[in-house]
C-alpha cells in the first residue's frame, strides 16, 4: 500500500496578526511560517506505516511559497519522493483537495495522512473533502491507530470520551496532537534525502466557494477588575459573580 | 431562490444534544429575515422517535435505517446531503461538535457547498447568511459568505442560545438514502464515557482550569472540589498535559479545546496566546495566579493576585456557602 502526507504552510501560532491593507486578508509580515504543527504528526504515522508496510511514502504541499526546505526535512524522516504544486491565488478546501486528489489517484490504494487542521484558517475540511474526491472513508481526529493486515482500529476523543473507530484499509486518517512522536532526522538521512526526488509543478486551482467580506481582530474585552490579594480577595469575588456577573 | 434551512440534530445517549439545539435555535431566530422552512434531519433507529417534539423545527426529515445506530462518517454525509438535495436547503447547520465539524465539511464536500466552520455569529442579509468566524486560533474573526453555492455551516457550542419553545408536534418524513457500496467502511465501534461520566471542558457551562501553578498533579484536587460545586468540568494548559498531570483531553487552548463557557476560572495559568485562543469567548473570566504581571488578567473579568493553594478552597468553601443561602 502506497502512503501519502499532505503538509500545509501556517505562520507560526505566536505570530502577531493584523488586517491587511484590504481589510479582508491578513497582513503577516515579519510572522515565522513553519509546517503546520498537526501535519508533524501525520507525517510521522506515514513514515512508521511506510516503515511497518514496506511501501512508498510520497510528502505533498499545496501553495505557491517556496516550501522545499520543509519538503526536504521531510524527505530526511522517511519520505521517498516529495512534490510541491505550486499555485497562484487564493484556495480552499475544495480546490486543495483537488490537487491532492490528482497526484494521490494514480497511487490508489494509498493510505494518506493530514492535520485535524490547519492553525491558520481553522477549518478541518480538507480530510473531508479528499475524502469524497477520492471515494476513500475519512477517520479525523485520531489519536491512537493500530493496523493489522488492512484492517484499522483507531481512536480519538469526542466530548465527554473516547470513540473507537474500526474499518478498512485505504482510509484517509488525519491526526491529532499526541498521535505520535515525531522523529528528529539525523545527519545521515539528511545527507540521503538530498538525493530523494524532489518536484516542484506549477497548477491551477478552482478558487474557494467563499467569499470573505471582513477581517478584524477580536474586541479587546472589556477592561476587568483586579480584586485584590490573597483569601481576603475571595468574598468580593462571589458577591461580583453573584450579584455583577450573575453566573452562580 | 428561496431559503431554506437543515439543521443536522446530533444524537448522543439517546437524545438530542444540547449544541444541535443551539443550531437548531438560530436557524429559527433567522428564518424571520430569510423566510423558507427550518428543516431537522434525525438519523438512527431512534429518529422519529426523537423528532416529535423537537418544537422549532417546521419538520423533520428521519432516517430510521438502523445501520446508522452506528456512527459512520461517510453514510451519515450520504444521509445528509441527499436530505438537503431534497429539501433544496441553501444552508445546512450543524453544532462545531467533533462529529458535527467532520459531517459538515463530508456534507458541503458532496454538495459542492461552501463551508464556514465553528462560527460565533450569523447575520442574515439580502436573503443570504454571513457567518463570522475565528481564524488564527482566535487571533483574527473573518466575515464570509457563499458566492451563490448552498453555505454549510458549524456553530461553536455555548455561543448560540437553544431555542426554548414549548414542544409542539413536529411532522416527519422517512429518508431511506442510497448509500454508496463503501459508506459503511469505518464506523465507530465503541464509545468509552469519560471517567465518572465527568463533563466535557468543550460542553460545561463552568470550566475551572490549572496550570503548572498547581505545582503537582495533586494540585487538581481543589479544582475538582470547586468544580463540583459549581457543576463544572476541569480543564488543564497545555503545560501541564505535557507535563503527564492532566489528559489531553481536558487541555483548553489552540492545540485543545475551544471552549466559551459561563464562567471560566484560570487557577495557576500563565495566559499564553495559545491559552487564550481557546478560552478568550468565554462570558466571565475569573484569573488566580500569584503574578500580579501574568498576561492572563488582561482578559480577566475579575481577578485575584495570590497562591492557587490557599484561595481556591477558600472560594470553593465561600462558594458553598453562597449557594446554600441560596436554597
Ligand atoms: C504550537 C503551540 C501550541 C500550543 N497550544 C497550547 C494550548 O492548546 N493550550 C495551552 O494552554 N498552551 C498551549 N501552548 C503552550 C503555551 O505557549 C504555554 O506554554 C502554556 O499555556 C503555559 O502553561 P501554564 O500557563 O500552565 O504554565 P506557565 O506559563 O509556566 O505559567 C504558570 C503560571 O502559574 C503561576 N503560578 C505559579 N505558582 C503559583 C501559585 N502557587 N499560585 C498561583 N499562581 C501560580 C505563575 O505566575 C504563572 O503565571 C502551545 C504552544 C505552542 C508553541
Ligand atoms: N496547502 C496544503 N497543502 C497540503 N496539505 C494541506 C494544505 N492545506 C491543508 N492541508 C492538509 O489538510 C489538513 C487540514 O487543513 P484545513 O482543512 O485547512 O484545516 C492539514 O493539516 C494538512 O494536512
């Protein structure tokens, strides 16, 4: 079974945020741009199953900034070949997964890794809709999996508990924090990698079904109250929430 | 075109979860500017059961094939986009639940819809919805809006109020979908309660969370205790998950949970930005922590300056005495 990684591009999670001169998009200057924290443990389930199944593991990136650091770090861990396609203007979850869905087709059945999410937009769809492109079920959110022969079971937390999900192999699987630990490379498989195919095409993608009015940042909240120190703070806070807030 | 609403009820032990019926409640305060029918769709064996007497819905679409008792993904978005299609709905809501999120991007995905996932305001204008939602992990809300496809959208639970009206006899319409050979390929097989059926932080309407200020997992011991008196559910910083103290299940924050309860309580937590991106929606911040300077009180509605170990028993005792006098 082919196995494929699909990581994205996010600034990273400390990064200050302002509106851009548009009003619509945001201005990230001076923001670090790193993998997107969920797609590290994606990568590294692809790499232990590419590993476990003696198969190949192809890393993917969709979007037009230069990415082939990432790609080549990736390739150092355990991918075999890693292709970035490289696009002009906006895109969503559909039109990624597009893409996606054209480089991953000839490799069916393939088993493919993505984030619970990307920490920019927030979204979670593209799993979904790779899913639905590809005909393949679609297992979010994991944060165990166990694979024996082409059978799955995996695991992941819902409100209030923890989900078992069973079922077979090809299945697309995106990753929650914890999944794993991703692995470091070392000098050796650094060196290696230069050497491990590395493509860059260039594509277009339909544009994204939605249409963004505004960008803003949040209120500040309203200004609050310090109360105090120490237990002599206590009685003035149960009468704020009791009688101000009103939330006993 | 006319509007039309479908609105995905969740159902969880048996009944229908509290955060579909926020959806469920929106759907209906903005039907007054977009007109068209509030549409329920129930799936399980259970549904048409369920549907009467889900006051707020002008009816309801039930699915009562009993493979679908089972959770599956991929026959619920089947069962799903086949109940929009025929209804013609333009938009379908779902609650931002675990499952409600991966339904409605399966769902918009079938459709060819555009989605605007976990959002914290609806607005209707010109007979369309626009939807706000955070991005950034909360650094940032972008406003949207469908080019002319059907909008999916999912609403972060506690944001929406429920609709509260009195139950009225709600008609129903049997859906029995044509599910595609591979929609049964993976379906939840068991679901395990969190110990002692505790609430989930995403859910509660108090959330009393630790950071490393508690010093030890044993610190968690009077969070538990203040919880309990106030009915909510204990939620931890990310520190402390990787610390081993707390699950991550509990973790609140931009790699956790998005949480917008009542009352949050933030005992010993420093106020990261990946904090906050998890918790800054909530109604009333209460911060504890011994650094007059931590980052926290700035989004606090209230806060005290002084040692999580000594002021969180006295609010919890103040707190128990409070409610008594209440009774
Ligand atoms: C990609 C990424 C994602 C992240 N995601 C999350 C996330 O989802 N959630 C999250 O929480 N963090 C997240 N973080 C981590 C975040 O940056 C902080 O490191 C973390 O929130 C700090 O946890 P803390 O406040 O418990 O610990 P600290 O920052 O160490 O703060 C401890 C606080 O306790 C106070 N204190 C100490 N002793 C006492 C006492 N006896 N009484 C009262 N107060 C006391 C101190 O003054 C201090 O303010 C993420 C980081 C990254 C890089
Ligand atoms: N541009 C992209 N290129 C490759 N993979 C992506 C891209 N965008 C999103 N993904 C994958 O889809 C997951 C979910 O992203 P999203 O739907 O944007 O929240 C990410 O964690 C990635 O694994």
């Amino acid at each position: 079974m082919n196995v494929v990684a699909c990581l994205a591009r996010v600034p990273d999670t400390a990064s200050r945020i302002k509106p851009g001169s548009d009003g619509k998009s945001p201005d990230l200057e001076g923001a670090q741009f790193v993998v997107n924290p969920y797609d590290e443990f994606a990568l590294e389930e692809a790499v232990k199953l590419r590993e476990a199944k003696g198969s190949s593991l192809l890393a993917i990136h969709v979007g037009p900034v230069d990415f082939q650091k990432e790609l080549r770090n990736a390739l150092a861990k355990g991918a075999d070949k890693a292709i970035q396609l490289s696009t002009t203007g906006p895109l969503g979850p559909a039109g990624i997964s597009k893409l996606l869905a054209e480089q991953i087709r000839p490799l069916l059945p393939a088993t493919v890794f993505l984030g619970k999410q990307s920490v920019d937009g927030d979204v979670g769809a593209t799993g979904a809709f790779l899913g639905n492109e590809l005909g393949l079920p679609v297992v979010s959110k994991i944060s165990t999996l166990k694979i024996e022969g082409d059978r799955f079971s995996a695991t992941r937390e819902v409100e209030g508990g923890v989900e078992t999900i069973e079922g077979a192999l090809p299945c697309i699987f995106t990753a929650e924090k914890g999944l794993n630990e991703p692995r470091r490379a070392g000098l050796n498989q650094i060196m290696a990698a230069k050497k491990k195919p590395l493509t860059v095409e260039t594509k277009s993608a339909p544009p994204p079904l939605l249409d963004v009015l505004a960008l803003e940042l949040p209120k500040d909240r309203p200004a609050g109250r310090m109360l105090g120190e120490g237990v002599g703070a206590v009685a003035a806070l149960v009468t704020a929430l009791q009688n101000e807030a009103k939330v006993l | 075109m006319a509007h039309q609403s479908l609105v995905y009820l969740e159902v969880r032990g048996g009944a229908v979860k509290r955060s579909s019926l926020e959806a469920l409640g929106e759907a209906s305060r903005q039907k007054a500017a977009l007109g068209g029918e509030v549409v329920g769709i129930l799936l399980g064996s259970s549904s048409t059961t369920l549907a009467h007497g889900l006051a707020g819905a002008d009816r309801c679409i039930c699915v009562p094939d009993p493979r679908l008792d089972r959770f599956s993904l991929e026959a619920a978005a089947t069962a799903t986009a086949e109940a929009a299609r025929s209804s013609g709905a333009t938009t379908i809501w779902f609650s931002a639940t675990v499952q409600g999120r991966d339904l409605a991007g399966a769902v918009a995905a079938r459709l060819g819809a555009a989605y605007a996932a976990d959002c914290v305001e609806i607005r209707a204008e010109g007979g369309a919805v626009i939807a706000k939602r955070p991005i950034f992990g909360g650094r940032a809300l972008v406003t949207v809006k469908a080019k002319g496809n059907p909008l999916v959208v999912s609403l972060r639970p506690n944001v929406f109020a429920p609709l509260v009206a009195s139950p009225a006899a709600v008609g129903t319409s049997n859906l029995a979908p044509t599910f595609a050979s591979g929609d049964f390929a993976a379906v939840v097989t068991h679901l395990a309660s969190a110990a002692g059926g505790a609430k989930d932080v995403a859910e509660a309407e108090v959330v009393v969370s630790g950071g490393r200020g508690l010093g030890g997992p044993e610190g968690f011991k009077p969070l538990e205790e203040l919880a309990q008196v106030l009915g909510g559910a204990v939620g931890a910083s990310r520190a402390v998950v990787d610390l081993g103290w707390r699950p991550h299940a509990d973790q609140v924050g931009q790699t956790g949970k998005v949480v917008s309860p009542k009352l949050y309580i933030a005992c010993g937590i420093s106020g990261a930005i990946q904090h906050l991106a998890g918790m800054r929606t909530s109604q009333v911040i209460v911060a504890i922590n011994k650094d007059a300077e931590a980052p926290i009180f700035k989004v606090a509605t209230y806060g005290i300056v002084g040692d999580v170990g000594v002021i969180v028993p006295a609010l919890t005792a103040a707190l128990k005495t409070a409610i008594a006098a209440r009774r």
